[in-house]
C-alpha cells in the first residue's frame, strides 16, 4: 500500500469510531420469546430447512435412479 492509500485507511477507520451509534439487540438476540420478530425467525428456519430437505431428497432420489438404470443397462448384452 502506498501513503495515500494507508491515510485513506486511516480516515475511514476513524470516521467509523467517532460516528459509532448506541447499539441495540433485536428481539431475537435480547430473548423475547414471545415477540413477532422471533416468531418469524423461527418460521424462516423452518422454510428453509424445509427447501434444503426437499432438495437433498431430490438428490438422493436421482441417485437412486441412476443405480438402478445403470444396473439394468449392465444387465443387457448385445
């Protein structure tokens, strides 16, 4: 890095400590387990665990197909 370049650096960084803001947890991460917020985080875990399940299965269905054709495509002689 050259000098520019390293107080560019130098600058953002420090801008980005002085214009810091308080920081507050959202429902999910403070523990409400009774807020809408957690609610939907769980339901979009569930949506995705339902996606990535159905694709593994289409996966492991693919595979299993293909044993079986090469299998029967073994059995015949020409």
């Amino acid at each position: 890095m050259n000098r520019l370049q390293s107080f560019s650096f130098l600058i953002a960084v420090a801008a980005l400590l002085i214009a810091q803001r308080g920081v507050q947890a959202c429902a999910v991460c403070f523990g409400d387990p009774d807020s809408n917020m957690t609610h939907g985080a769980f339901a979009g875990v569930l949506v995705l665990f339902g996606i990535i399940a159905s694709v593994l299965a289409g996966v492991v269905g693919t595979g299993i197909y293909w044993a079986q054709r090469g299998r029967r495509l073994g059995r015949i002689e020409p």
